[in-house]
C-alpha cells in the first residue's frame, strides 16, 4: 500500500488533521510491504501501536491472517484498541481473568473473524493456550508483535523469563511472517542481544529526547520532608501526573497523606484488582485526579499524553528504567515537569530488588531435587520440603519451567526430562550489571551538567544534546522552602501512619496432621474427616495494629534503637500505642486486659513495654502466656510451613486466662504466625476476643 493510501487510514484512526511522525511510514512500510523483521526503538507515545495496527490493517487486507501481539500490557492498552476499532480492526485477548470468553475467541479465530489476537507472554507458557488456541492462527499469523521487546534481554532494565518462551515461537514461524518488535528503552547492549536471539532483525531507532520536559533533582533524605515537598509544590505543578514509589506500602502512605492535604490522588499498584485499576487509570484520564502515586505497574503502555508532571518520592535503580517512566509526562503540551526526589531508603530498595531478581543455585536446585524423588508436588509441598522463601521457589519454578526443566499440570508441579544446568555466570554478569545502573543513577543525582542529555546517551541515542531547559541548564538550583507547618504535620503523620495487621485464614497444607497432635482444636474438618486449612472464625485473630515499618521514617529509628541498643523501649513509644489504641484504632469491644509474646532469650524487652501500655491505658497486665522451650528466631523460617512448624509446642497458656477482650503485644512482627498460634491458644483457654499489636512489622522491600 502507498504512503498517501496509509496516511487516509491513519486519519480514519486518529483524525482528519493526523500526519505520520518522523519514521512511522518507514515502519509500516518495511512490516507490511515488504515483510521485515523490525525493532523499533522509539521514545514513549511516538506511536508504537500505530504502526502495529496500521500494517495489521494493510496485511489483512491483503488476506493475510491475524496478528499475534504479546505483550505485558493487555490492561493498558484499552485506548489503543478502541482506536484500531475506527479501522475496522477486530480485536481479541486472552488473559488469565477473562477465561470464559475464551470459547468465544476460539470461534472467532476459527471463522477468521479476529484480526489482532492480544495475549501476555505467560500465555505461552499455558498448555491449555498453546494446545488449543495457538494452532488455530500458528499456520496463518500475518505479523508477530512483540511490545516492549526489551524484556527479552537479560541486559534490559525490565527482563522477564516469560520473554525467552518468543524467541522460541519465532524460530517457528515461516520466512515471509513479518515480526515487529518495540520498545521506548533499549541502548545499544539490549539491542544487540535482542537482534543476536531473533534472526534477520534491522533496527529502526529514533532520537529519545523529549524537548518538552523539565528534569530537576532534588535530594531530601527524610520521607517526612518529601512529604511535606509533595504537600506543598503537587497542587502548583501544570496538569496531572504520576507519583512513582518503589513499594506498594509507600503509594498507600503517599496517597493516604496528599488526600490528608486535600489533593485528589489515588493508590494504584499491582495489588488493586482488575476493575479498580480500570477505575483509577479512568480518574486521572479523565482529569479527575490531580495524579495517582504509582509503583511500576503503571509503567508502559499508560496512555495520557497531556501529563503535566511525574515526580519520583524514590529513586528508580537504573537511568533507564528513570527515563521511560519520566518521560509519561510532556508528550502532547510544551512545558512538563520531571522532578526527582531522593531519600535515604532509594539504595536499601533497590538492593533488595537486585538481591532477589534471581533465585539463590540452593533454592532451585533444591527444587529440582524434591521434584526429581517422582510424582507432582504443589507449591505448598516444596516449602514443607525446603527452608526457603516462597517468593524464591515461585522464581525458582518460573526459570526451570521457561527452560523446559519442570511442568506444571493440575495444580501439580513436576521434573521433565530436559536436563538443567545453571546460568551462574550470566546470572552474575547481570547482578554486576544491576549494581552498575545503580551507580548511574547515583551518579544521575549528582551530576551537574545537562540531566537530559546524561539520560539520553545512557540509551546511547545518537540526538543526545544539552536540552536548556534542566534545573542545571538554566541554573535553577536554588530550592524554594517548605513551609514548616507542613513539615511538621508530615512528621505527625509518619509516627501516626499505623499498618493494619490483617489476621491469617489458613493454616498452610502440610502442618495440619502435627497442629492437630499439639492443638486439635485449631483444626477443623469436613465431613469425609478430612482436615480443613481454614482457621475456626472462633479462634481466628481479629484484625490488628503495627506502629510502624520497621526501619522506615516515623517510630521505625526509635524501636531499632529500644530493641538492638538501649534494650528498653523508650516512653515515647508507650504514649504512642496508647494513642494508637485509644484514639485511632479503638477496638470494639475494647480490651478489656493486655498480655504479651514470651520471650526466654529477652524477657524483659516487651514484658516492660507490655506492663508500662497497660498502665497508661489503665488496664491489668496478666503474663499468661510462656515459652516452653528455645526455638530458632522465625526470621531464619522462610515460609509459612516451617514457621509455624517452628512454633508448635514452643507455647503454653496458664490456667487463670481472664474472659475479656485482650490486647497482645509484640515487639517486631515478621510472618504473623506467632500471634495467630497464640490467639488460637488464648481463646481456647477462655479468652475475648485478640487483638494482635506490635511495635513494627519487619518487611522485606518489595513491599
């Protein structure tokens, strides 16, 4: 098709006045006219799913079959697909949440009424997806669209295993297929590696910088401070925008405080279900909000171009990662703001992030070992066999199942025969690598010549150039004050910020026969006699408190400081519980007598705090509970079956356990499981109500 006939369906896409953006004809025409394989390297909203969907249109046209997209993105492409409807373009996707329209996808495809088949790369991974559906468009795909192709490389900021199972489908495809790969954030390393794994690749980049935006630097190393900088310069900044948090829990405390302020923001990260995120991304699309303080699962794909702001509260770990989530804003206006705020907790984030982006060799060759003795196993069934973290044998399982080495069938994992042998060395290279973009970003902070063009030529994009309009380029240092009223209401509410403790449900699987030998009472079972993994509601915790994070801004610096210097928790933090309990929690029915945790190695430590609590909130302290004998401290226990396997037996309950309402104090919670044993245990011996309270929880920073 010519340039003039695509430039009327562009128009029919996007409007009358529409014209193509400097390299997006060439990229339609080398996919759809002359069948390449293309990476396009082009900076966020140049207009990637454009060119996808114009060549889609141009291909089927031309009775091609229709076009398989993977991407990550599937809940963030809702604008992009209602524009490819003006083109006529019919569109599927197949998501682990819409599996009942699944049978009507299939059909569609069948009937060759799906011209864009929309799935995320662990589809191909699924046995139902591949066994069912694939083959339904495997002999006919027109084009093959891999969206944020970066993903593929080891060496991109955003590398998913899930990435290596498309470079395997391609090799598959027939020669005259055209493949389109994309990607706002690839440097030249990422693009090497993806054109050494996809055979026949040509490379279309385009310059990166975005002459609209203005990039300032700010370090305030306390959370107070940047929350009293959000507080007082987000109502003043143009437009709306992002807020970027590393973790889950700080988007909760960033947007808790600015609507505290009276600012129109929303939470928005991977825990909000589907509907929710829908609703939220709506609100700020809608200009609704004034932004939504995001971690980074609103990261590509998001589509406002009129952002007027994005503002980091923490450093990201890579210069690359930076510049594709600032470069959301200044897209459609002329003035955007990018503003950097960095804190004192940006490293210990970030390193937790490295440490964990691969699993331990022990974890899975552990894995491989317990799959290997024969039979199928549920992820419950490994953790009973191994000391090690579920997040860990989940990674575990992922990377041993791309690799072909483990399968997963009936809720049932289990060893193949494809043999494994470990990556160390690579591994190694890109946890090296990981550190190094952590320097760059450090680095990035401090530097003083043009911010701009320190981003661009770490993407090694060849336009990079002093841009004149960063707070070092036009020499804008200087930083106005926060008022210091807002400073202060920003400290009152960090050591009032407290975390809800929600109570566990279930015990995990494979503790059930020994709970039952040491507590028969805490499980349950059907009417076959079959034990149940649901905690009885009647013994069950209610929801509780925790004062802080531990080690995070606000009480987190004063319960370290009582629990590994002084070895007494200071008063400050006695009148604080009590203002917890007394003034923002208020349990009903309320407490009517305190208890706490037993400890044999410390057992003053929270006994004191436990006896001064009780006598500032004016009830009896009663020390019913006691350890029975030593055990390892729960945070060497790195999931839910060895710590509570840790825990049975370790407790006992006295005999004059008063009948109401209880508050039972720890000093720092990790798993929970301490307290949900002895809730159990209290109100089997005749106790209220438990309401569970410690001093911090400890988590790990991923929030």
């Amino acid at each position: 098709m010519t340039r003039d006939a695509t430039l009327q369906l562009l128009r029919q896409m996007l409007g009358p006045t529409a014209q193509f953006r400097h390299g997006q004809w060439e990229a339609v025409d080398r996919i759809a006219n002359e069948r390449q394989r293309l990476l396009v390297v082009q900076r966020t909203g140049w207009g990637k799913s454009v060119v996808y969907f114009l060549a889609t249109k141009i291909l089927r046209d031309g009775g091609a079959g229709p076009t398989l997209l993977i991407s990550p993105l599937l809940s963030l492409m809702r604008n992009q697909i209602l524009a490819a409807e003006r083109l006529g373009i019919r569109a599927a996707t197949i998501h682990s949440d819409n599996f009942e329209e699944w049978p009507q996808v299939e059909a569609a495809l069948r009937e060759n009424r799906c011209d864009v088949l929309l799935v995320a790369p662990e589809r191909l991974g699924n046995a139902e997806f591949m066994q069912k559906l694939l083959p339904l468009i495997q002999g006919s795909i027109g084009l093959f669209v891999v969206d944020e192709a970066h993903c593929i490389s080891d060496w991109g900021h955003d590398f998913r295993p899930d990435y290596r199972r498309i470079v395997r489908v391609l090799r598959y495809l027939p020669p005259r297929v055209p493949v389109l790969c994309t990607t706002a954030t690839a440097n030249d390393r990422v693009v090497r590696d993806v054109e050494s794994q996809i055979a026949d690749l040509h490379t279309l980049r385009g310059p990166l910088v975005r002459r609209s935006l203005r990039l300032f630097n700010i370090r305030l190393d306390d959370q107070a401070e940047r929350l009293a900088w959000l507080a007082h310069f987000v109502p003043q900044l143009p437009g709306n925008g992002i807020i970027y948090c590393l973790t889950i829990q700080d988007t909760r405390r960033v947007a808790d405080w600015l609507q505290q302020k009276g600012i129109a923001v929303r939470p928005y990260h991977a825990d909000l279900d589907g509907d929710l995120r829908v609703e939220t991304e709506q609100l700020l699309l809608d200009n609704k909000l004034k932004a939504l303080v995001a971690t980074v699962a609103l990261g590509m794909g998001f589509d406002k171009p009129d952002l007027g702001f994005v503002v980091h509260f923490q450093r990201p770990g890579s210069a690359v990662a930076y510049y594709q989530q600032v470069g959301r804003a200044g897209r459609a206006v002329d003035n955007a703001f990018g503003i950097l705020l960095s804190g004192r907790e940006d490293d210990e984030i970030t390193d937790y992030f490295i440490r964990t982006a691969f699993p331990p060799l022990e974890v899975v060759q552990g894995v491989l070992r317990v799959l290997e003795r024969g039979g199928g196993m549920t992820i419950s069934g490994i953790c009973a066999e191994l000391n090690h973290g579920r997040g860990a044998i989940e990674k575990a399982l992922k990377l041993l199942e791309v690799d072909g080495a483990v399968q997963y069938e009936k809720g049932c994992w289990s060893r193949t025969p494809v043999p494994w042998s470990p990556e160390v060395e690579q591994w190694e290279r890109v946890t090296k690598h990981r550190r190094e973009e952590l320097g760059q970003m450090q680095r990035y902070v401090a530097h003083r010549g043009c911010l701009m063009e320190f981003l661009s030529r770490t993407l090694d994009d060849p336009a990079a150039a002093p841009c004149g309009k960063c707070m070092n380029c036009s020499h804008h240092e200087h930083r106005r004050a926060v008022p210091r009223q807002v400073a202060l209401e920003a400290v009152d509410f960090l050591r009032g910020d407290a975390v809800v403790l929600e109570p566990r449900e279930r015990w995990p699987k494979p503790v059930l026969a020994d709970l039952h030998k040491v507590l028969p009472q805490a499980v349950e079972t059907e009417r076959e006699g079959r034990p149940k993994t649901t905690i009885p509601a009647s013994l069950r915790a209610q929801p509780g408190r925790v004062l802080c994070i531990y080690g995070d801004a606000g009480w987190g610096p004063l319960v370290a400081r009582g629990k590994y210097e002084t070895g007494a928790f200071a008063d400050e933090l006695v009148e604080a519980a009590a203002r917890l309990v007394r003034d923002k929690w208020k349990p009903d029915p309320a407490p009517e007598w305190i208890c706490c945790v037993p400890s044999l190695n410390r057992p003053e430590l929270t006994q004191s705090f436990s006896r001064r609590l009780a006598a500032k909130l004016a009830l009896p302290f009663a020390p019913v509970l006691r350890k029975t004998r030593p055990t390892p401290p729960q945070k060497e226990m790195q999931n839910s079956v060895h710590q509570v396997r840790n825990l049975l037996g370790a407790f006992a309950v006295g005999d004059a356990v008063p009948r109401g309402p209880v508050l039972l104090v720890d000093d720092v919670v990790d798993s929970g499981w301490t307290l949900t044993l002895l809730a159990v245990m209290l109100q089997r011996h005749g106790s209220g109500p438990v309401y569970p309270f410690a001093l911090a929880k400890a988590s790990p920073r991923g929030g």
